[in-house]
C-alpha cells in the first residue's frame, strides 16, 4: 500500500488549541462497519450508545512534564575555563530536552533540539543548576542517551518542577500550567507517557458512573506512550515503516476481565489505539488469550490485519499518513474511514489531540 492512500485534507482552523472547558461536551461520530453508516452524537450520550455487558479497556498510563528547557554547559573538562568570553557566549545557547524513554535508574533515551552540535560528554543545566543531564551517547534524528541528576531530592521531583507538559507540534502554542490536568486522563496513574492517550480525554467521573450504572464494565492496561506511536513514516510503501517498541502491563485482574468477556462474547472496545495495539500484541503471542505480565510492543496495524480481541474502539481524528490512521482504516476499512473524515470536516467536527472522537462498532 502507498502512503498518499492515508492522505486527507484538513483546514487548520479545525485543529484543536485548546480543550474544551467541559471534557465530556465533545462531539461523538459513530460508525456502523458492518452498515456503513455514521451519525453524530454528544459523548455524553457514549453510557446509551454501549450496551450492559460491554468491556471498555482503557489505558491509565500518566504523561511526564517531558519538555526540559535549558542551557549547555559545555563539557565537564570546558568548564575549568568558564572565563573564557566565547566559551561563555557557546554556552548561554538555549537547548531542548524532549525525555522520550527511561532505561534505568536516571538513563534516559531523549531528544534534542537543535541537536546537530551537543556532542557526547556535554553537560545540559535545567532551572538554576537544579537538575543536569550528561550526554552518554548520540542517535539519529538528533536522538541523544542521557543520564540525569538532580541536586537535591530526586530526578522525578526535578522533572516535574522544571518540566513542561509535551503538546504535540500542531498545537501551536507554549503550554499552560492548566494543560498539566487538561493533557491527562481522570484515570491516569502509572507514569511514563510522554503523550496522551487522547481517546480517553473526554473521560469524567460522570461519565464512569453512568458506564457503571449501566453495567458497562471497564478495566485497565498501561502502555507507556513514545515517540513510536506518532513516528512518521518515511517510506512511500507504507509496509516497509518499522514501529518502535513502547512498554505496557496487564494485571491479572485485567487479563481475567478480558478473557471471560471473550469466553462469553460480550463486545471489547479499546479506548484508544493503545489499548489495541497492546491487546492485540499479547492476544497474537498467546493465541487469542490476554495474559498478564509486562512486556513491549511494535506491532504494526495495517489493512488486513485479523483483529483477535477488540470489537468497538474510542479514538480520536488522527493525523494524514500517520500509523493511527492506519490502525483505525485497518479496523474499519479505509474507505469508510475517510468518508467518515470528510464527513468529519464537512461538520467542523475538531481534530486531534483535544479535539473531538468517534466510537467505532
């Protein structure tokens, strides 16, 4: 398949800025597969819509303040000579650190930007010398293995004093101390995601009271959220893109909730591509079962892909040419898929990360 067949056309001012001030008055699209058919909805009509004995698995993942702003501070041997004018000017340079992935301990995989000049062995200052990073390694696409080190408490306190909240590219603006609540889900615990699981946005507790009013089950697995989720693809065939792996859990408690539902075929909807990629992943390695445990992912869901466990998904509009659009045209047909963008569009339905989502049945 051709990247351009993923392609759509979207007028700017449809891209979401802000959230709204109510998560859960987005707009809902719901898409019939097997019919063909769409209507549009209130989210808050999502507890009518599903039916008692549904499952609803959602991803609790938590995003970091990923977003580092500082200075260079040379290497450790430059900095003997910090009287030295020009080295003093080489290093006021504004710099970057975009953290993506925790290795261990305080080794972090990250970018930088502009990366093109940090060599190995620099130093990288945060606040007033609060929290520092070491360049260990470079990788491409100005990708650098850092180790941090705060001065006092720990990194992940350092973090997120200094830290800002990671919004993606097309939302163009700096972001807000508010968006530290906005760009995280009611449900979110486990830390580690440098993005959103956006689907579960418009999520409050009003709206899980109603799911459990209706006896609409929910349950939860964590995937942390990378950069291999929103990583372009660069090929024009779109098979020959390579995933990068992300890390999830499923607890036992999860794992048995999934399966019984699948032993009595209630429906399974996934809220968000996520929680897909990462039930699918376990359901392909243990023969259609979910089994507990931890693990990483890079699956790649294109077109003709045998959906094992998920029959409904929550998403929100994604990106042309991106791997989520994949996923959802996988899912529900690419054709269908894109009328339904257009149709998206034609209703200036908002798009992306805080705009606003369809229910696929």
């Amino acid at each position: 398949m051709r990247l351009d067949e993923f392609d759509y056309t979207l007028p700017a001012e449809l891209i979401a800025q802000q959230p709204l001030a109510e998560r859960d008055t987005s707009r809902l699209m719901v898409l019939g597969r097997e019919a063909g058919t769409i209507e549009d909805k209130s989210f808050r009509e999502l507890t009518e819509i599903l039916r008692p004995g549904d499952l609803l698995v959602f991803n609790n993942t938590k995003v970091i303040p990923a977003r580092l702003l500082g200075r260079r501070r040379g290497t450790r041997s430059q900095q003997i000579g910090k009287n030295n004018p020009a080295l003093n000017e080489f290093l006021r340079a504004e710099i970057e650190l975009f953290l993506t992935r925790q290795e261990s301990g305080g080794i972090w995989q990250a970018l930088v930007r502009p990366g093109r000049k940090v060599r190995t062995g620099e130093i990288l200052e945060f606040g007033t010398g609060e929290l520092e990073a070491e360049v260990l390694g470079r990788g491409e696409f100005g990708m650098r293995r850092v180790r941090l080190k705060a001065r006092s408490g720990s990194v992940e306190e350092a973090v997120d004093r200094l830290g800002h909240v990671p919004l993606p590219p097309y939302i163009q603006r700096s972001d807000r101390p508010s968006d530290r609540e906005t760009y995280q889900t009611v449900f979110a615990k486990v830390r580690g995601a440098v993005a959103a699981p956006t689907a579960g946005l418009h999520f409050t507790e009003s709206v899980l009271g109603g799911l459990r009013a209706r006896r609409i089950e929910t349950c939860e697995i964590t995937l942390h959220v990378g950069l291999g989720t929103f990583q372009p693809v660069r090929t024009d065939i779109v098979e020959e893109h390579k995933m990068e792996a992300e890390r999830f859990e499923i607890s036992e408690q999860t794992a048995l909730a999934i399966n019984k539902a699948l032993d009595e075929n209630r429906r399974i909807i996934a809220v968000g591509t996520t929680s897909v990629r990462t039930l699918e992943h376990v359901a392909c390695e243990d023969g259609g079962r979910i089994v507990s445990g931890r693990g990483e992912t890079s699956l790649y869901i294109l077109p003709g892909y045998k959906f094992r466990v998920v029959r409904g998904l929550i998403t929100n509009f994604h990106l042309p040419r991106s791997t989520l659009l994949m996923l959802v045209s996988a899912f529900a047909g690419r054709e269908l898929v894109l009328s339904a963008y257009q149709h998206a569009v034609a209703e200036r339905y908002r798009f992306y990360s805080y705009g606003d989502c369809m229910l696929i049945l």
